[in-house]
C-alpha cells in the first residue's frame, strides 16, 4: 500500500524509476533525476537499532533476478510501503507485517529508501 503524502513527480515504472524520453513520446512530464536529497541505499542507511522508512525505487540491476524480486514482494519491499529495517549479519534485514528478506550489501546497495 503506497504510503500516503508521497508526492509522484512524473510517470514512474512499476519499481519506482523514473521513465526517460516520455517527452518524445508526447507526454508533458519533467524528467525526475533518479536520486534526490531524501533518498538513500538500503546500503548506506544507518539501520543501527532499526528504522523504519519508505521504499522509494528498486535500481534495475536486480529487477531481473525473479527469484530476488518474488522474495522482495513477499517481504513487502516495493514502491511506497513501509518497512522496517535492522542490521543483520549478512547486511540488511527488511521487511513488514512478519515478512522479511536479509539482503546482502551489493542487492541492499539497489534498493532505495526515504527516512520517515
């Protein structure tokens, strides 16, 4: 479920990623730069004692593995949900509603967030 407030800047893929080149095509949407100030790599957040935050975007480079991406749906992480994070030994730990998925730091480094 898409967090509330969460402003769409133009037209997006279904993993949160701007589309290039709509302009081309007709449509009159400003092309949105891929990160802004308010984003961070699940590898890069400081998930010491947990935090919860919005998945933002899913980077391309893991959108072909089926199996990651199944894993990833099952344990909530998609564009505008909630989840939590926390450390784990083999990276990150995110997830919500009792779902969640260890992400190590080259996957987590594809994953986007904002802090709430």
């Amino acid at each position: 479920m898409p967090e509330a407030g969460l402003q769409q800047a133009g037209p997006e893929s279904p993993y949160g990623n701007p589309i290039p080149g709509l302009e081309e095509l007709g449509e009159k949407a400003e092309a949105e730069a891929f990160l802004d100030d308010s984003m961070v790599s699940l590898a890069d957040l400081d998930a010491t004692g947990g935090k919860t935050v919005v998945v933002r975007r899913i980077g391309e480079p893991i959108q072909t593995d089926a199996q990651l991406m199944y894993t990833l749906r099952r344990a909530g992480v998609q564009p505008g949900s909630v989840v939590s994070v926390s450390e784990s030994p083999g990276g990150v730990l995110v997830g919500s509603s009792g779902e969640a998925a260890e992400l190590d730091p080259e996957v987590a480094a594809h994953v986007f967030v904002a802090k709430r």
